[in-house]
C-alpha cells in the first residue's frame, strides 16, 4: 500500500512541477519575448538581404510550364438525365 501511494505522489509531484515549468516559461516570454520570435526576424531579414541581391543578377534559367494551359479550363457540361 506504501509503495502505491509513494508513486501516486511521485507522479502527482512529477505533473505538477512541469505544469509550474510551463507556467513560468509562458510568463516569461509573454513579458520578455519568445526567443523563436527574434530568430524569425532574423531569419526574415536574411531573406529579404538575400533577395535583393538574387533580383540584381539576371536570370539565368526561365522556368517552364508545369501544368498545360488547357489544363483546368472551364468546361461547358450538360447533365444527363436517364
């Protein structure tokens, strides 16, 4: 009976400490800032120096066409009573 009741608190211990983990870590981004935030600013700001630079240089290869040009075209249709 000890032994069920010790790792019944042991779980209970267990959830409770990493509700407060979460708790704590979701107080602390919303009054400091989320660090994943300032990597995708970064991120977009990279993106945006690389882009600028790749529309300076003229373009190499055109792409083609993936999908035909008569390829989803709107097509008349009649329904067929029988």
């Amino acid at each position: 009976m000890f032994k069920f009741l010790l790792t019944i608190f042991l779980i209970g211990f267990i959830l409770v400490s990493l509700m407060g983990f979460s708790i704590i870590r979701s107080f602390k981004e919303f009054f400091f800032g989320s660090p994943k935030s300032k990597n995708r600013q970064r991120s977009a700001s990279q993106s945006r120096q690389s882009s600028t630079k790749s529309s300076t240089r003229p373009q190499q290869s055109k792409r083609k066409k993936v999908i035909d040009s008569s390829e989803g075209e709107y097509v008349d249709y009649e329904e067929i009573k029988e």
